[in-house]
C-alpha cells in the first residue's frame, strides 16, 4: 500500500512538472527608473518613473506589456512583434534588427572610446566595459575586469568604480529552460554585461529583485522587484483580433510607403515582369531604344535573372543609340567626384528624355549620390523610385545597405524583408542572408 501511494504521489509530480516544463509562465515586475544627465550649466536634473510590466515566456518566444504597448519576441520565425492594445493593431520588425544595430553601434563606440582614452578624457564615457554593459556585448581580443562583492542579501557586480548591476540572493525556482529564457528577456529590455549574466544563468533561480546601471547620454537606473512566475494553460502567443500595419503614420515618408508595401497585396512579380518584356518589345519597336534598355535594367533589378534572349538579339542595334551609351556607362559608375557630377547632369538629360521609365534613371542616381555621401538626396531618389514601382528588388536591397549604415538597422531589415516578399531568391539578397547567419552563429544568446 505504501509503495502504492510512493508511485502515485511520483507519478503525480512527473506530471505537474512535465506541465509546467511545457506551458507558459508569467510574472510581473514593478519597475522604479531613475534618470539623471548632466545639463549645458553642470546642473544635474534627475527624473523618476515607475510602470508595472506584465512578462510572459514560453518555448520560443517572449511578451513583454506595458503602457499599453505589447512587444513579443519570436524567436522561431525571428519577428518581432509591437502590439498596441487599445487600438487592437500590431506592426513586426526581424528580430536581427535588434542584434544588428546592438553590433554595429557597438564597435562604434569602441572606436570613439579609444580617441577619447588616447585624448586623456576624464570619465571617458565611452568606457569599454560601460559600452559592454550597455549592449550586452563584450570585445573578444580583451577581458574586462569585473569586481563581484556578495553581500548578505544581494550579489553586487562594479567595474572602474562603477555600479553595474545587482540582484537578490532570494527568488522562485524554475527548470533550466525557463531560467535561460529569463535572462534572455533580461538581455533584451535591460541589456546587462555579458560576464555578469552569465553568473545570473549560473543557477535555476529567477531573483526577486534586480537593480542594473545603465550610462548612456545620461545615466539610468532601473530597480526591478519581480513576482514568483505562475504557469499558465497557454502554449503559445497569439495575434488573434489584431490588424497588421503601423497603428499610426510616421514622420518619415520611407518608414510610411515600406509600411504600406509590407501589408499590400498588390505584389506580383511574374506578373511585373511579364509586362516588362511586353514593354520592351513594344518600345523596340517603336525605335525608343532608351525605355528598351531601361525595361530590361528594370527586369534586371527586380527579378536578379539574367537579360532574357530577346536582348541579346536587340544589344548591338540598341547600343548604337547614344542614349543608351550614356546610360551603359552611367552604370559602371564614376571615379571621381568631378565625373559623378558630370554623370549626374547626363542621368538628368536621359531621365527627361525618357517618356515611361525614367524612374529607372533614378536608381543610378541614387546610387551615386551615395558614393558621394549625400544620403538624403539618394534616399529620396529610392523612395520616388518605389513609388513609380515597388518590384524592384534590387532598390530596396541597396536603400537597406544605406539605412543601416546610418545605424537605422529596423528600416534596413524592413527594405530587406520587403526584398524578399518580391524575390526570394534574388542573387543581390546573398550578402544579407550571409549577414544574418554570421549574427545568429556569433550572438546564439540572441536567439
């Protein structure tokens, strides 16, 4: 009989724990912020806020609310969801556009913080190990030094006389899965250095209170008292009831039209392209050599295959149009500023000559207008151009590249994502993908 009972009351618990290994689990945290920056008179202006943040974690994905806003990391399908709950819309984002911008802007600083070390600039705020802190990130040629102190009630982490982050020595057990997927969400929304959550993920316990430091432009610091996490029937997140777009327009034109195209149904590309060919048939045709050449660069662009027999039978008569010369050489580029400029007052002339495409002009414009830093001029020139035709998949791949040189890596993998809605398997996304394994094999505590 007592063996009986031993077998029930193991079976009993095997269940409970295979339940809650496989369900959801939720808590909340009270989050108090303090801000303080340094204002132009030396004055120190502090503000402090509190929100209650309600944290929902499965398998694979995260729900962080609050203030209204719902923002869900699924890491299976690498999106990111921003939900706004009173208006029952959602917008997404890739999930490497976190990572992505974190890397890029990471070494950046590090730059920045070598010119001011090597200036001899007093609280160099661009320390190496506050740049690490910030981004969660850490150089791989050198170790920073972490002091760790632990104390009656907490275990507190500082570097170069600095707070870094401290948290309690009490907290809620859970399996080894859920602690690691908590320290993920603390990555995400807090950041953290990576030595020191490494020693947060050291056991399967979830603290009840943390306090991490935070400098920037100006310092932060979040104390966070967090709930014992409860297990709940879901399985997974859901975006039931919610209409996909942008809840409102943004300032930025580009930000708007991308939105736009993403939620479109009006995307055929076998069907652009078809009419392209049809086109460029007709043109030839009519002698318009110029709007030939631009429908093939057009087919080009769009599709990533090569120029279709047809051309080939047309190139030596359509070559034999100075116009198209103009525009073949155009393509090559420049090699200095002088020719650029001249090349630009030549893409001009073709562009008014063209009576259909002279939105296709306008890419090699684009183009450069990069090559010579003007980046305003030639993300305006991309955006007329998808305007005209939003099939040119080409265009939002090189608007993408420019992006997130400006460090704008959200917008850089929406023009990706968008490239990849028209064309797949377009040779110009190679590069792209590659980038996004790189990412994905060097920062796996991303994803």
């Amino acid at each position: 009989m007592k063996k009986n009972i031993l077998s029930m009351i193991a079976l009993t618990l095997f269940i409970c724990f295979a339940d809650h290994a496989s369900a959801n689990y939720t808590f909340s945290i009270d989050e108090r912020t303090i801000a303080e920056k340094q204002e132009a008179d030396k004055t120190i202006s502090k503000e402090e806020s509190r929100a209650e943040i309600s944290v929902e974690i499965g398998d694979n994905f995260i729900s962080v609310a609050k203030n209204n806003f719902k923002s869900i990391y699924d890491f299976e399908n690498k999106r990111i969801y921003t939900l706004d709950l009173s208006q029952k819309r959602y917008s997404e984002k890739s999930l490497f556009s976190d990572i992505g911008f974190r890397e890029y802007e990471f070494k950046n600083r590090l730059m920045l913080g070598q010119a001011l070390a090597a200036g001899d600039v007093k609280d160099n705020p661009m320390l190496p190990i506050l740049s690490e802190h910030l981004f969660s990130l850490q150089q791989k040629d050198k170790k920073s030094k972490i002091t760790q102190t632990t104390q009656e009630k907490t275990i507190d982490f500082a570097a170069d006389g600095k707070a870094l982050l401290s948290y309690s020595r009490k907290g809620y057990p859970v399996s080894r899965k859920d602690k690691e997927m908590f320290v993920k969400f603390f990555r995400y929304g807090y950041a953290g250095h990576p030595q020191v959550l490494d020693k947060i993920l050291s056991d399967n316990i979830i603290p009840d209170f943390i306090r991490i430091h935070r400098y920037n432009m100006r310092s932060e610091v979040y104390q966070l008292s967090i709930s014992r996490p409860k297990a709940t029937p879901d399985r997974s997140f859901s975006l039931k009831g919610y209409a996909s777009g942008a809840w409102k327009e943004d300032k930025d034109p580009l930000f708007n039209h991308i939105s736009k195209l993403q939620n479109s149904n009006t995307i055929n590309l076998e069907k652009h392209l078809e009419m392209l060919l049809d086109n460029a048939v007709s043109y030839f045709k009519e002698g318009n050599y110029l709007d030939t050449m631009l429908a093939y660069s057009e087919y080009n662009l769009a599709s990533g295959l090569p120029f279709p027999p047809v051309f080939r039978e047309q190139l030596a008569t359509l070559m034999e149009s100075e116009d198209v010369l103009q525009y073949v050489l155009a393509l090559k580029g420049p090699k200095t500023k002088d020719e650029a400029k001249k090349m630009l007052a030549a893409l001009n002339v073709l562009e008014e000559k063209s009576l259909h495409r002279g939105y296709v002009v306008k890419i090699t414009k684009a183009n450069i207008q990069t090559s010579l830093g003007n980046r305003p001029e030639a993300k305006k020139l991309f955006l007329e151009v998808i305007t005209a035709s939003p099939h040119i998949t080409g265009v939002y791949i090189n608007l993408g590249k420019l992006l997130f040189d400006e460090y704008n890596a959200v917008m850089a993998w929406q023009c990706w994502d968008m490239a990849r809605k028209i064309a797949p398997e377009h040779p110009m996304l190679t590069n792209v993908t590659a980038h996004e394994l790189r990412l994905e094999k060097t920062y796996p505590e991303f994803f």
